[in-house]
C-alpha cells in the first residue's frame, strides 16, 4: 500500500518551554497517501508535535525529515545547525499547515487569499494561479464566494478557503490541527467533508482532532499521546475500539461521556 520509505519520519524528537518538557523522545513515521489521526488530552503536545513538523517550533532533541529532507535544518559532521528563514520558508513549502483559527488576510477575498502564496513566495503568473485558486475553490465547495471577505464567511467557510490557500502550494504533506474546534457544531461537517475527500484522493495527511467519528472513519492509523510522549498507536479499530493502554482507555471514556 505504501511506498518503503516514510514520507515524513520524525525521530527521537524532543521539546520543552522553559522547564516544562512538553515533547519527549517521540519517533513517528507517516508514509505517502496515509491519513494519521493525533489523538490526545490538552497539553500533551499534539499540538507542538504538528508544529515542530512545519519548523513553527525548534526542536530541542531529534530530527524531522520529509521526503527525506530535514525540515528547518542542514546537517554538518553530525550536528544540526539551524536554517536562515528564506532557507526554511522554501524547506516549508512541502507541508500545507491549516491552523484552529483561520488565520485568513482580512483586507483580501477568498481568491486573493488562495492566490497570495503562489504569486509572492513562488514567483508564478498571476493568470495561471488565479485559474488555479478558483478550481481549488470550487474544490472546497466555494466558487461561488470566490469575491467574497472573510468577515463576510462563515467560519466553516473560512475554514475551507484556509484549506484552499494550503493546497495551492502543492504541499506534499497536509497538517490541520484541530482544524474544527473553533466552529459551531452545524458548521463542523461541511469541514470534515472536505477533508475526507482529500483523505479519498490520496493526500497524505496528519490530523489532529477530537473528532472520533473522522479518526475512526477516515484515519488509517491513530496516535495517542500523553504528557509528550506517543502512549499507543495503530489502527482505529484497536486504538480507538480496543485500547490497550488504561491511559488511552480512560481518555476516549471522557470523550464520549
């Protein structure tokens, strides 16, 4: 089903803030066209993790590969030395990050915003990454809103123009993190649709949710973590179904109560 070699392979990663380690030791593998769901209470660096794979956040111990290329780093003689940000801005462009809150430019439309990354950071006609912004924007189901300001969106709509603007870069990789926990609950479905038809056209994405019903469905494989560490992973049918762990246990029980 999968290609040999990971797409995304993070090793012995670790991270704190001041004394507080909030990643430890954690080794995952996410290989091409594969759904993994990230699992999780507050705080148990789900979170961080997603960002220390886009380099928002240094690493304090490990390595983050994609495609087999370090993410924010070069290796000389055996020791990581940090990139310079243009450096680290084109290392970036392999991951598509889709964030809590949209984050979308406010003084531009949906098109504009779609139309940003492409035309500034990489240079391309105009012409041809407009044609390009408003197929991705019939994608996520927008066409028709492509003139529109965000203030004029629903928040489930701005969501999908987020998720627009990171797949106009071609990313190899899509990370969203909690990309529905900012939404009112009948806005939440039209989000997940549009991710589980990215999920259905092969995109390899890292997801980190609450959403049970989407890890169970959509995820081939689960992670569960607790206080920074990766406390069990494997099928949903196990993880989520048939934990092995008491700590996996009792969190999915708070869950669903």
């Amino acid at each position: 089903m999968h290609a040999a070699d990971p797409l995304v392979t993070i090793s012995h990663v670790g991270k704190s803030f001041g004394h507080v380690e909030v990643l430890r030791d954690v080794d995952l593998a996410v290989h091409a066209g594969e759904v993994v769901g990230i699992l999780g209470p507050s705080g148990s660096g789900k979170s961080t993790l997603l960002r220390c794979i886009n380099h928002l956040e240094e690493l304090d111990a490990g390595e983050i590969r994609v495609d087999g290329v370090l993410v924010g780093y070069r290796e000389h003689k055996g020791r990581l030395y940090e990139l310079r940000p243009k450096e680290v801005a084109r290392r970036r462009r392999d991951l598509g990050m889709v964030f809590q809150r949209f984050n979308l430019f406010g003084h531009m439309t949906a098109l504009e915003n779609v139309m940003e990354a492409p035309v500034r950071v990489l240079r391309r006609p105009k012409a041809e990454v407009r044609a390009e912004a408003l197929a991705l924007l019939d994608r996520v189901g927008l066409a028709e809103r492509a003139d529109v300001y965000p203030s004029q969106l629903s928040g489930g709509q701005q969501q999908r123009v987020a998720i627009a603007r990171a797949l106009a870069m071609k990313p190899k990789v899509m990370l969203f993190d909690e990309p529905t926990s900012a939404l009112d609950p009948e806005l939440v479905g039209e989000v997940l649709a549009v991710m589980r038809q990215l999920a259905a056209d092969g995109m390899t994405m890292i997801v980190v949710t609450h959403e049970m019903a989407f890890a169970r469905e959509v995820c081939d494989r689960v992670v569960f973590m607790a206080d920074g560490i990766v406390v069990e992973e494997g099928p949903p049918s196990q993880v989520i179904d048939a934990p092995q762990h008491e700590r996996t246990r009792a969190f999915l029980a708070r869950v669903a109560g």
